[in-house]
C-alpha cells in the first residue's frame, strides 16, 4: 500500500485515515514567519540580539533618592549649535540662564535652520564671555572671511532700539510663529553666518512676546527657542543602557559611549541616580527637587516638574562631527522603544528622557538675589512619582 496511491486509502482502517490529513502538519511544518522590516527600505536588518530598550519600560520605582545629584549641566546658547558644559547655571523661566535664547533664520523666510536640515551647524562653537555671546567656526569647516563674531548674550531692550535691531514677529519654527530680534543684515553675525550656510540667513534672539505654554506646562511656564518645554533631563543610566544597545547592534554598530549620547540628545540635566538604579527611571518621575529643594520632605520649590517623556526625532542622528548616520540611532528607538504621539509635531514619536519645567519657591520674585542656581554635584529628590506606563501602549 501507497499512501501516494488514492486507491489505497480505502484500505486503511478509519481512524488511520482520518488522522490523514492532519499529518500534513507534521510531515511539512509550516514556514516560521520572519521578523517584519522596522522600515520599509531595510528589510534585511534586524534587532533580534540588541537588547531591548523598551524591556525596562517606566514603572513606579522605589529607589531611594540617596546619592542622587546633578552629574552634568549643558546649555545650548543657539539653538541646533554645539553645547557648552557649565559647572553651575541660574535658573530662569524659560530654562537655565542662555539656554537656546538664540536661534539662526533663513533672511527670505525667517524659517529656523536647524541640525536636521544642517547637520554642520552642531560645530558652530558658542561661549559666553563676560557678557556676550561668542560665536565662532572652527578651522575644519572651509570658510573666507571672519570666523567669529560677539553679540550681547541678554541684549536689553534699549540696546536694540539704540542699535537699530529689527523686529520680528513671524520667525517660522516648525510653522510654529514666535517674535524675536535680530541685529542689522550689517552685522558681523549676518555676514559670517551667510558665508557658512552659503546663503542669507540672520540670528534672532527671542524677545517680544512670550511663547505661549505647551499642554501639559502649568501656568508661568514659558519657552524661548527650544522645541517643546524649557527643560530637558535624562539619567546617566539611561545613557549607558542607550550607549551599550548600540554598541551590540546587530548590523553596522556605531561606536557610542555615554559622551556621545549627550552630544546627540542634547540633555540639559544629566543626573546620576543611586547605584543600582534601572534606567528609564526619570520616566516616573514627578516633582524633583534640586539643591536647596532636596533638603527634607517640607521644602518647596527650587526644582523642577517633569511633565513628560520626550519624543524623539531624527537629530540625534546627526554625530558631533557633524556627520549624520542614516539611520542611527533613531531606527533603534524606534523599533524597541515605546512610541507617543508628540504634541509638537503631532505624530508617534519614540520615547528617551524628559521635559520638565523648573519650578520657584511661591514667594520667589526672581530677583538676582535670590536667583535658583544649579550646581554640578546639587544634591536632588524626586518628591512625587506619576505612573506614564499606560502612555506606553501602541499608537493607533
């Protein structure tokens, strides 16, 4: 008998052959599904070995605040231009003190540039001295002409009337339309800036009208030039965890360590958590307090509010050699790590650090007096934990 010969089968005792045609099944298993692409050009890479970033998704945690403290300080003078590390930073409204207050436009339509669109901009060099700005081109970039020019880092209103600065009242930021000042097309800042980007373009600094607050900011909460929210806060852990992900990527790793993630995300607050900590923990965070605020459970003020998770873009692509990586590492987050609809730009974005806004004692008047200043090593507190993992789910 052939169990390739139908004629056969009649042969069979009945419950043999009705047990036939399961044993397709077992004779030809089924094709295991494939992994689907993360994106539609890259079929063919995987992130089965990477460890998952999205394995330690934010819970409430109960790691204790002993030996939390500011680890790193960074401000961003001109907004997509390179960092400046700073041991210690007052504390303002919109953020620490010079944090993107400066942003540069195209002259024709006062569009922002920003990385995204001109990875070199991160070489741009910014430092404060005394009481200006100094921005300067570094030698690697071909450029004619002057390299650097100074301009009055918190410019008063009377200096640029006095000075003929013009103002603006439709800079385009992410079709976003905020006001701003900028200094004559005369300027040294116009002519050196022109040279770099090869084309017209003009430095604003925000003034006029304040920035409306974003959704989830309490009233008082305001933003110069930064994307979303004043500030921006990421654990050293998170940092490592994202650093080691990418070095045991699958497929073309990209050298990462901790500096180069900074460099990338552009953190205000690096903040180093209790040994044994898990990272992602700042996703749980509420209120935190800093300094003077992390000194007993009664202290008000002097800190900040976490008011969200940041959603990520494809800026962190761009390295701090102003190379930009096709696909990393935004491609990883956004295959392991969960995803939010981002209220500025309105779209699933993947998640890493958080916004946060700063917070003042309620009889705080913000003199210079009584200024909140953070200091690298401040002490800090997380007094209140809000559980975002329900945020966590699938989009749509």
């Amino acid at each position: 008998m052939s169990i390739s010969d139908p004629s056969s089968w009649a042969a069979l005792p009945l419950p043999l052959f009705l047990l036939l045609p399961f044993s397709f099944f077992f004779f030809f298993p089924r094709k295991t599904a494939q992994p689907s692409s993360l994106d539609a050009g890259h079929e063919k890479e995987k992130l089965a070995s990477t460890p998952s970033l999205s394995e330690k998704t934010s819970q409430i945690s109960t790691t204790r605040n002993e030996g939390m403290r500011i680890k790193e300080l960074w401000i961003y003078p001109v907004k997509s231009c390179k960092g400046l590390r700073v041991e210690e930073s007052a504390v303002e409204i919109e953020g620490l003190e010079f944090d993107r207050r400066w942003m540069i436009v195209e002259e024709a339509t006062l569009k922002a540039c920003t990385g995204r669109q001109f990875p070199k901009m991160v070489l741009i060099e910014c430092t404060i001295v005394g009481s200006n700005l100094r921005v300067s081109i570094p030698e690697s970039i071909e450029h004619e002409g002057d390299r650097s020019f100074e301009v009055p880092a918190k410019p008063s209103e009377e200096l640029m009337k006095r000075e003929g600065w013009e103002s603006h009242d439709n800079l385009n930021l992410w079709s976003i339309h905020l006001s701003g000042s900028s200094p004559p097309s005369t300027h040294p800042s116009s002519i050196v800036l022109s040279e770099f980007f090869k084309r017209p373009v003009r430095m604003v600094f925000k003034s006029g009208e304040q920035r409306a607050r974003s959704k989830k900011g309490p009233d008082g909460c305001f933003t110069a030039f930064a994307d979303t929210y004043p500030l921006h806060v990421l654990t050293l852990q998170t940092l490592k965890e994202l650093a080691l992900s990418l070095s045991t990527y699958v497929e073309n790793p990209l050298p990462f360590d901790v500096e180069g993630a900074i460099q990338r995300f552009r953190p205000n607050v690096v903040v180093e958590t209790p040994e044994g900590t898990e990272a992602f923990e700042e996703d749980c965070w509420g209120g935190v307090g800093v300094g003077a605020g992390a000194d007993g459970v009664e202290s008000e003020g002097w800190g900040l509010e976490v008011v969200g998770r940041c959603g990520r873009c494809t800026m962190p692509n761009v390295s701090s050699a102003g190379t930009r990586h096709p696909t990393l590492p935004y491609r990883l987050l956004n295959a392991t790590r969960p995803k939010e609809v981002d209220e500025f730009v309105g779209v699933p974005c993947p998640v890493l650090g958080v916004y946060a806004v700063p917070i003042f004692p309620p009889s705080s008047t913000q003199t210079t007096e009584e200024r909140m200043v953070w200091k690298v090593g401040d002490a800090m507190r997380v007094r209140s934990r809000v559980d975002r993992s329900q945020k966590l789910d699938k989009i749509g």
